[in-house]
C-alpha cells in the first residue's frame, strides 16, 4: 500500500470512529437530559408526556405530611401548586418554605412522583431554578 | 479583643504581591526575547519575594480565623468562637475569597519551587518559565483585589460569627480543597513550560524531561484532591454514593483526564522527540480546564451539589480571564507550533500507536464530560429552555469510551518503541487472558448474579494486574526496575484496583431506606443491622440525636454504630453524619433519616462491596506517580 493510501485509511478510519462517538454522544444526550418545568406550566399542560423532567418551586408551608416512608409536599411558583410524593429520605437542606427542585414524572391524577429530592449544600442558597419559576410566575402577573 | 492592623498589612502584601507579579510576569519576558540579562535574573528574586508575600497574606487571614478576628467580614462570615480549632482553619478556604487567596498562595509556591529546583536549566527558559506564572498570578491578584478581598474590615466588628457551614466541619474539608487546588495549580507550571518553549522556538526532548516531573507531581495532587473528594462525598453528605456527576466534580476530572493523557504523551517526547505539537497542546488544555474548573466552581452558573451562594460579577471576571489566557496561548501555539517537525517515525504496531490510541480516548472522555456539563448552560443561554443532563449520559458515553483505554493499558507497556512484533506481543500476553476470561467468568458466579458489564469489569481489571504482574517478573530477571517502571505498574494497577471496587460497588451493593424503631432489624449483604435505640446526645457546638445500631453476622456483634442526626447551634439546618463499619471487602452504612411517629426513624442501611478499593486505587495511583517522579533521572544535579 502506498503511504498515500495508508494515510487515506487512517483519515476514513478516523472519521467513522468519531462518528461513531458523535451518535452514541448525542444519543445518550437525548435520551437522558430532564426538563425544568414551572409549576404554572405544569398545570397548562406543558410538561413532557411519559418523559421525566425536574420542577423547580418552593415547598410550599403547611404541606408536608409524612405516610411511614412516603412524604408528600406540594411545590409552588406561589400561582400554581404541584402535589409531590416521594418515597425515601429527604435531603438535610429540605424544609418548608423553601427552595426545592424534584425530578420525576406525573401520574394519571396530575400528582407529581418524584425519584428525586435535590439537595443543596447552603442553606441560604435557592436554585436557579427555584427562583426561575418564581420569577416567572410574578412576570406573568397571574393571580393565584 | 483588641483590633490589630495585622489585616491591613495582609492587604498591603497582596498589593505589593501585584506589583511583584506584574515586574515577573512583563520584564523578564522581555529580556529573554531581546537577550538582556541583567532583566532576566530579575525572574527568580521575584518569584521568591511574591512567594513570600502571599505567605504572609495566607498566614494573616489564617491568624484571623485563629484569633476569631470578627472584625474582619470574611472570618465574621465563615467562622464562630465556638468552633473547634482544626475547623477555624479549615475555615479559612471554606469561601470564596479565602479559597481564591489559596489558589493565588500555592501558584506562588509552585512558582517558588520551580524557581528553586531549576538549577540547571537555562537562564532563558527558566525566566520565560516564571514570566508566564507571574502573568497568571497577576490576573488572579487582579481579580482577588477588585472583586474578591478577603482583608474587608466589618464595622463595628461582629460580636461572634456566622459559623461554617456545618457540612464543611470536618477532616475532608480540611484538606481536599488544598489537595485539589495544588492539582489544579500545579498544571499551570505545565502550562508555563509549554508556552516558554513555543516562545523560544526549543520544543525538545529536554522540554519534556523538564516538563515530566512537574506535571506528575500537579497529577499526584490532583489524583488525592478528587479521591479525598468523593470519599468526604461517600461518608459525609449522608448519600452513600462516591461519584455524582455533578458539574464540580466534573469540573475537576476533566483536568484530570487531561492530565493523564498529557503524563503519557510526555513519555514519547522524552523518549522518541514525538508527539510535540500534542503535548503542549495538552499542557494548554490541562491548565484551561483547570481554569474553567474554578470557574465553574466559583461562578455559580450551574446548578450543582456545590453552587454556593455567589456574586455573578465574579463569574464574569473569572470568563474574561479564561478567554484571555485560553485565547492567546491557542493563537500562540498557532503561530509557534513546529510545522514539520514530527519526531521519530513509528509503525501501526509500537508503543507509539496505543500511547496515542490512550491518548485520544482520553481526551474524547474528557470532551464527551465537557460536553454534558456545559450543554445545559448552552440550552439555556440559546433560551431553549432549562434542563438537566444527568449521570445516565455520563454513564452512557463515558464507560464505553474507558473500555479501550483500560484494555490498552495492558498492552502497551509490552510493546517496544517504533515498531514491535504482534506475534512476540501475543506470545507475551496470552497468559494475562486466560486469568482475565478465568476471573470474568468465575467471580460474577461467586457473587451471585451474573451481567456482561460486571464481567467486563473483571475481565479488564485482571486483564491489566496480570500483565502487570507478568511484566513486573520478566523485569526482575533482566535488571533491578526503575522506579518509572514501579511507578508505571502501580499506576496502572491501582486503575484496576479502582475498577474492581467500582464494577462490585455497581453490581452488588444494596441500598435499603427502612422504616425502624427500637430491636427492629434489617438485612443486608448478609449482615444483620438492628436499632437498638435513639438517645440525645451533645457536642461542641451542636446537640445530636444519635442512634446506636448493632451490625451482627451469623448471630455474633461485629460493631455497633452510632449515627448521628445534629443540630448545629448557629445553623438551622440539620445535618446528617452517616456511621460506617468499613472494611476490606466490603462497607456497612447506616444513616438517620426523619423521625417517624412511635420513637420509629426512617433509616438508611447500604452495603457496599469494596467500596473502599475506589480509593484505595486512586492511592495507588498517586504513590505510582510519587515512584516516577522520584527516578533517577529528574534526580538534581547542582550546578557546579
């Protein structure tokens, strides 16, 4: 084989291994990123159907009832209001009144099932997210 | 207390430092380039002094924290008197501010070290060397004094503080910081070797015998700093995971990755003059990513296990910085990089190709790490939404892509520079599979349940400790091995290590959240775990729920646990401290939840195989680079 040539394989040979890498990457990209939905646009129907995603809102005062190891909270953008269930333990940082974000999917009575509870390290620290959803909730001006 | 003035002069230093920084980092640069050299032996003095300065800065704000100094904001702010000794120090990179001073401290030290131990290497480079690291210093020294000072006075001075995050109070913090900002730091003395030798134009084989020893060492730090990390992760957040995939730590692997590919690229430029171009287009990344790290880290634009409270205008600064250094070293190189100049040609079969095959799946791991970490802050920024991108890609992209790398490291250290025998490299190795399928086939059998990726697992970790064993007889009997070569065989078997603690960690371990209350029992992994009660208990500067678990096997107590549940005094967030029994071969874990009605807790009992060989690896590692690093031939020489 001339080093032309050979040099010509490596290249092609390269090519379809980055490929390769390329589809694996994007596949794996889209089959495993969580959305981030505001309550508000939970209750409009804007949440991904069959798909996890993440909401971001304050747990709401008041609202946090334990049933043995199932906690259930409600989330809000202080307009709108997601009932959550969770089984397992909560994160130290969880408290009423504050920031939370929770992944997971919706069930057929629009209760909210979370796998997950995030946690944070502060305690005077609110998700982006959090306060994403507030923000917008008050852009909105809708009334609760 | 009396007020000293002693902050003031740590503020007066970092100024002084500054200037020291900018005279470094401006004029022996230019005396190396117009060959003056009455401008560039100014390089080492001022090396030393800036040294010297942020010495007595770092020991001023430290002092602060040791005297409860409460009229300074950033002591008021991150420590109180009633915090234990060891933690008030700890404290002192436990912020923003602090943790920068750090960061600025140990690149002054690397600074000074290499002012040091460079005896014998040119005057020219040596000053371009140092001329690189002030520029750098003075950046950073920019940023800590516009945005960033930790000297700030609060006035009138606080009575008593606002206390360290409790999560931080403890041994981990104390040193991973530190441990991973000499990694991170360290590279820079990398990165400064790499822009010095495409400033003179000298891209040789005594660039990277130079370069070598100082990278391994940065590698060593970094390879501590991120294992002490996850294993702080593991016992303290009360999660039990030793790996998230959360941006900050990804923050730091990709350095790493880097770092390693680097470490080895390095070897053929020694070795064969190859792979010039390549290494310092690594010893560029190495330090950027470990820039984009801090950035990361330090900007609060991601959502992570670490965002902190933070100001955005520092994230900014920090931006500009990395695109300044990242922006002028690339078009450096562009400009600079040897056309031609190849090195030692070398066949498809040589140490050369599977140093290179190494190379670049490293390097495409750590861009597959980049590209799920920034991905959600592109969606957001192209106002696509807000998203996620979770450990399942991670996992996904990541694990295929270390198969090669982990199957090559076996075969590579038998092959011989520029061309080698396959059939000869076959001959040698066919021992090394038969264990690998042996082990592959056998242990998942023993374990209980069976999995192609668990078998994976097994297969390449005794497939690299077999032919490093093999590799390691064949040497004795020729010759006393190097202490490269012990360093090169514990580094690789200290990644199988790591691999057969994380395939049983995945495979076997089982996580069990229970509801319990006193003589309640639970199994797991064999072990019998019973409360046996829950009893208050009082510390420093909290008051605890503590409570007592009994782990038996076989009828017979091994140990009893004592989780922990604290209220921290000056915080009103609780804080989990989990108990572990560990062992060699496996971990037993038990943590508190919340309190259920009927002196009933909602526990968390996990068992963990091997949980604690990830570590143990990671050591191995470090002490394998601690080996190269010490070989004879970095030995120094003064110059007489």
């Amino acid at each position: 084989m001339k080093p032309r040539h050979q040099r010509a394989l490596w290249i092609v040979g390269a090519l379809v291994a980055l490929a390769i890498a390329a589809v694996l990457i994007l596949n794996a990209l889209n089959s495993n990123i969580a959305l981030y939905v505001t309550p508000s646009d939970v209750v409009a129907g804007k949440a991904p159907k069959g798909q996890a995603f993440r909401i971001g809102g304050l747990v709401k005062p008041g609202s946090l009832k334990r049933d043995e190891l199932v906690v259930h909270f409600i989330v809000t953008d202080l307009v709108k209001e997601i009932p959550v269930s969770y089984k397992g333990i909560l994160p130290d940082l969880f408290k009423e009144g504050k920031g939370a974000v929770v992944q997971g999917k919706l069930d057929e009575d629009g209760q909210f099932v979370a796998t997950e509870v995030l946690a944070k390290h502060d305690e005077n620290y609110m998700p982006p997210e959090a306060k994403h959803a507030l923000d917008q909730a008050q852009k909105n001006g809708d009334k609760p | 207390m009396m007020p000293t003035i002693l902050p003031e002069i740590g503020h007066f230093a970092l100024i002084l430092a500054l200037v020291i920084s900018i005279v470094q980092g401006v004029i022996p640069l230019i005396g190396a380039h117009q060959g003056r050299e009455d401008w560039l032996v100014l390089a080492r003095p001022a090396a030393q002094l800036s040294f010297a300065l942020l010495t007595i800065s770092f020991g001023v704000l430290t002092w602060s924290f040791y005297i409860n100094d409460f009229s300074v904001l950033y002591v008021a702010e991150h420590s109180n008197a009633l915090l234990p000794t060891v933690y008030r120090i700890g404290a002192v990179w436990g912020g923003h501010e602090g943790s920068l001073l750090l960061w600025i401290f140990l690149l002054t030290g690397w600074g000074f070290a290499v002012a040091q131990l460079s005896k014998t290497l040119d005057e020219f480079m040596i000053a371009r060397v140092l001329s690189v690291l002030g520029l750098i210093a003075t950046g950073l020294l920019l940023f800590v004094l516009g945005t960033s000072n930790p000297f700030e006075r609060l006035f009138p001075a606080a009575q008593d503080g606002r206390s360290l995050n409790p999560l931080l109070q403890d041994p981990g913090l104390v040193f991973h910081p530190p441990m991973l900002y000499m990694g991170y730091v360290g590279f820079s003395v990398a990165f400064a070797f790499a822009i010095a030798s495409l400033l003179s134009g000298k891209l040789d084989a005594a660039w990277a015998r130079w370069s070598r020893p100082w990278t391994i060492t940065a590698w060593i730090f970094l390879t501590l700093g991120i294992a002490l990390g996850s294993w702080w992760a593991y016992y303290e957040l009360g999660w039990g995971g030793w790996w998230f995939w959360d941006p900050v730590e990804n923050a730091s692997f990709m350095p790493w990755l880097i770092g390693t590919a680097l470490l080895h690229s390095l070897v053929v430029t020694e070795k064969r003059g190859g792979f010039k171009n390549w290494s310092v287009l690594l010893a560029i990344i190495a330090f950027s990513m470990s820039l984009l790290g801090t950035f990361l880290v330090r900007s609060g634009v991601l959502t992570s296990v670490h965002a902190f409270a933070t100001d955005p205008r520092r994230g900014i600064f920090i931006l500009i910085l990395l695109s300044v250094v990242v922006g002028s070293s690339l078009f450096l190189y562009a400009l600079r990089a040897p056309k031609s100049a190849i090195g030692g040609a070398f066949d498809l079969m040589s140490r050369e190709t599977f140093i290179l095959l190494g190379n670049v799946f490293l390097v495409v791991a750590a861009g597959s790490v980049l590209l799920g970490t920034l991905y959600p802050l592109l969606v957001d920024s192209l106002n696509l939404g807000k998203i996620s991108v979770g450990p399942p890609y991670f996992n996904a992209v990541f694990v295929p892509i270390m198969i090669p790398v982990l199957f090559l490291l076996a075969v590579g250290p038998w092959a011989n520079w520029k061309t080698t025998n396959l059939r000869l490299l076959l001959k040698r190795l066919w021992g090394a599979g038969v264990v690998a399928i042996v082990a592959a086939i056998l242990i998942p059998r023993m374990m209980g349940d069976f999995s192609w990726l668990t078998a994976l697992g097994f297969l390449l970790s005794f497939w690299i400790i077999a032919s490093g064993i093999l590799q390691t007889i064949r040497q004795l009997k020729v010759a006393k091995p190097t202490r490269s070569f012990i360093g090169m065989q514990l580094g690789h078997i200290g990644i199988a290590v790591f691999v057969i603690g994380v395939t049983m960690v995945s495979s076997y371990q089982e996580e069990r959240d229970v509801r319990m209350g006193p003589s309640d029992t639970v199994m797991v992994g064999g072990y019998q775990v019973q409360m046996i009660e829950v009893v208050p208990a009082q510390g420093p500067n909290y008051q605890a729920t503590r409570g007592v678990f009994e782990v038996s096997r076989h009828g017979r107590v091994e140990r009893v646990l004592t989780p922990e549940k604290r209220n921290y005094d000056s915080s009103a967030m609780p804080m989990t401290e989990a108990a572990i029994d560990a062992g060699l071969t496996r971990d037993i874990y038990v943590s508190l939840g919340e309190p259920l009605e009927n002196q009933a807790w909602a526990v968390r009992v996990y068992y963990k195989p091997f949980v604690d060989w990830i570590w143990g690896g990671c050591l191995l590692m470090a002490l394998g680079g601690l080996f190269a690093v010490m070989d004879k031939r970095y030995r120094l020489r003064s110059k007489k």
